[in-house]
C-alpha cells in the first residue's frame, strides 16, 4: 500500500515499546573495564568512540588505540581526548595493554584477523558487522571463540530501533498467524548508496559485496524477525550502473575535471570531520576516501536479488538497489490469519511525519496502523540501545542481543548469495561451515 494512504487512515496508534528500564538499573562495577579499539576510521571513532565515551565513560577506560594508518589512530586520540596510547600493530597494543574487551572496526576482510587475535590475548570481542566476509574466516571466527571460552558480539543495531521491535512483537505474538512468506526490499539512494562505490566497500575483496556488507543487516533482521535459520539461497546480481558504465571517471572527487559535469561529484572538504580523518592522513596509505563511483576496478554488484528458504519452511523474496532517489524498504510478511506491511523511508529529503507506521491487516477483519515514534537519534534509537546492552546491560527481553551464531548466520546468507550468482546454482547454508540450519533460531548465539 502507498505510503500517502497509510497516512490518510486513521487507526489505532500503538506506541514502540522501549527497552526495560532494568538496562539502566545495574550498579556501578568497583573497576572500569579495560576496553582497546583497533580501527579508528569515521565509524570507530563516533559509534565506539564519542558516544560510548559519553554514555559509558563511567563504566569502561579505553587502553589502546590501533590502526594501520599512523596519522588517523593519532587523530583518533586527540578527536577522543584520551590519553591511552596508540599503536599500529595490535599484537604489541594486546601485549601490553590486556585490553578485557576489544572493539573491532577494521576493514570488514581483516575482521576475522583482529577478532582472533583479540579471543586468543583473552579479550571479549566486540565486533561491527559483517563478521567477517567468506566461509573459511568465519569457521576461523567460531573454532577460536570455541577454543578460547572468550565471547563475539555483533553488533546488530537495527534489531534496537522500536518499529523493528514492534514487528518482533507482532510476528511472535502470532499477530498474523504462522508467516508463511515474506517480501523484503530495500532501497539505498544516490548519495548513501552512492558513497559505498567510492569507499574500499567498492572491492569484493574487501567487503565481500554488498550482499555481505549491508545486506548482513538485513538478513540477521530477518533470521531474528523469523526466528529461524536460513536452509538455502538462491540469487541474482550484477553491477550495471556504476564502476565501467559511464563514459567518464577520474582517481577520486577534488581533483576530478568532470566534476561540473558529474551527477556523482562529493565534496568531502564540506565535511571536516572526514577531512580531519582520512584527507590529512591520506599521505600514509594512499587511500581516497571520495573515491570515483566510475572507477573500472569496482567488482561489486549494485543491484541484487535473493531467494531463502528457511529451515521453517518460511520463503523470502528479497533484493537492493543502490541508485534510487529515496532510501528505505519496503516489507510484507504474509501469515495464515493475515498480513503485517511496512513502508519506511530513511534519510528522506522531505519532511514528513515523526513516526513510522505498520499495517497489520486480519484475513476476513479489519486493519489497523500502528504508529511508533522515529524521533531518537541514531538509527531510530537503536545505536544507543545496542550500547547500553554491550556496556551496561539489562534484560534481553526481545532477543536482541546478538554472538557469533547470529553473525555468522546472517553472513552466510550473503556469502551463499554471492556464490550462487557466480556459479548459477542454488546453495546450501550447511555446505559453508560446521554450523547446521535449525527450524528454531538459538538465543542470543
């Protein structure tokens, strides 16, 4: 249903839940735990930097910075104020400072690298999704964590934002019956969508694909939506609007000779957080962080589209687009005793309403709009809800929580994904790791 005429009903007006209060009840530990970061980009510094720093600064004592980039880990020092020091090898950086956590926000390829090295020096991980990018370092990941008793979290925020916790009531409330088949669409626009073609996302070899990178998000939603394992995949993709199909393209924006004439043209020096991080320590590793979307070495696919099955017999039809001139999804569960529908726009350029709506639609019965708030910052509040579970944590009441299991199953999805376009043919979830799909998803695994 459009979203204009969502708006025109009226309808019952449900307020998103909130995490219980309990997350912020715990008292304070005699000891602050010792927590050490190895990648220090944009990400890093704000997500587990600034706002950890400011929520939990209490609670947890940064002793280490570490990244590859001499100049970016200094910067990310003085962006933090912090007085820990700074290292670019983080065997020594674990060596000496025995970080109790370690907080991974590297290149999405070296994931597993860090990961693994931090459960092996004793550290619990904190790791940014994807977990990793293929099946070999994501066996790696689950021997280790197996090997040492240490911990992996993922950190999948979108679980947090209070619609898509609404959906989880909903879904296993039985609101719609036994889900049947779902149909899952997301939309990325012509300046987020855009920026990962200018970003080293730009690589399969560094991020796996979208279908990896991004869309991870997605199917761990859907495997916690589903509460079920993913059983099979079946895809296709290609890359048909950026990288080679342009007539013109250059090394990266400023220095461009088609820049007024480029629909794609950014300006990172409007941006002096960027530039602080990446234009001034450009001189120690070469990289451009306003790459050229046009570049011919792009070897990712923009558009795609994904088949599942479930172990619980639940199919999914899904895909992503990165050209479109809005952002957001659009998603449909179909269930034996009615229909759940949403239609979320993110980063929209025009003002609209604050809150974001569900249709929940009763077969042979009536519809109702429930309307939950979309007002808090970062990602929907989900940013700061994650947090507050990692750091300082309460009753996981919706499952949200998220170990290596999660991680690993929502990566598979893409990894399979990816696979069967190169090779045309479906692909078994079980044939990937050690890991067996289950008809009924373990908690918080």
């Amino acid at each position: 249903m459009h979203r204009r005429k969502f708006i025109q009903q009226t309808g019952t007006v449900i307020a998103g839940s909130l995490l219980s209060e309990s997350v912020l009840a715990s008292a304070l530990p005699e000891n602050k735990k010792r927590i050490a970061m190895v990648g220090t980009g944009h990400r890093g510094t704000g997500m587990w930097g600034v706002e950890v720093l400011k929520d939990f600064g209490h609670l947890v004592e940064f002793v280490g910075l570490c990244d590859k980039n001499s100049g970016r880990v200094k910067t990310a020092k003085e962006m933090l104020k912090l007085s820990c020091p700074t290292y670019t090898d983080i065997d020594v950086m674990l060596k000496e400072t025995k970080p109790e956590i370690l907080i991974v926000t590297t290149m999405d390829s070296t994931h597993h690298e860090q990961i693994i090295k931090g459960l092996e020096a004793g550290a619990d991980i904190i790791t940014e999704k994807p977990m990793t990018t293929d099946e070999k370092k994501c066996q790696a990941i689950l021997d280790a964590e197996k090997k040492t008793g240490r911990k992996v979290h993922v950190t999948f925020n979108y679980r947090y934002s209070p619609h898509r916790q609404k959906i989880y009531e909903l879904l296993n409330s039985g609101a719609i019956g036994k889900v049947t088949s779902v149909d899952f669409h997301w939309y990325l626009d012509t300046s987020h969508g855009a920026d990962y073609f200018r970003r080293w996302h730009r690589k399969r070899e560094f991020g796996g694909t979208l279908l990896v990178h991004k869309s991870t998000h997605h199917f761990d939603l859907l495997n916690w939506w589903l509460d079920s394992d993913p059983q099979e995949v079946f895809a296709y993709g290609s890359l048909e609007h950026y990288g080679k199909n342009n007539p013109f393209r250059h090394t990266h924006c400023r220095p461009c000779p088609h820049k007024d004439k480029c629909k794609f043209y950014w300006d990172i020096n409007k941006d002096p957080r960027l530039v602080k991080l990446y234009v001034e320590n450009e001189k120690y590793d070469g990289y451009h962080r306003d790459g050229c979307v046009w570049k011919e070495d792009i070897d990712i696919f923009d558009k795609m589209a994904v088949q599942i099955k479930y172990a619980n017999n639940v199919q999914v039809s899904y895909s992503l687009t990165t050209y479109s001139p809005y952002e957001g999804y659009r998603i449909s569960f179909n269930g034996t005793e009615g229909k759940l529908d949403a239609w979320i726009h993110e980063r929209q350029p025009w003002e609209v309403e604050k809150y974001d709506e569900l249709q929940l639609t009763k077969n042979f019965g009536k519809t109702e709009y429930i309307r939950i708030d979309n007002t808090e910052a970062g990602h929907g509040g989900g940013d700061l809800r994650l947090r507050k579970q990692l750091f300082n944590p309460g009753e996981d009441k919706w499952k949200q929580a998220a170990g290596s299991r999660d991680g690993a199953m929502s990566i598979l999805v893409g990894i399979a994904a990816r696979e069967s376009i190169d090779k045309g043919k479906p692909v078994k979830i079980e044939s990937l790791t050690s890991l067996k799909p289950l008809a009924k998803k373990p908690v918080n695994s």
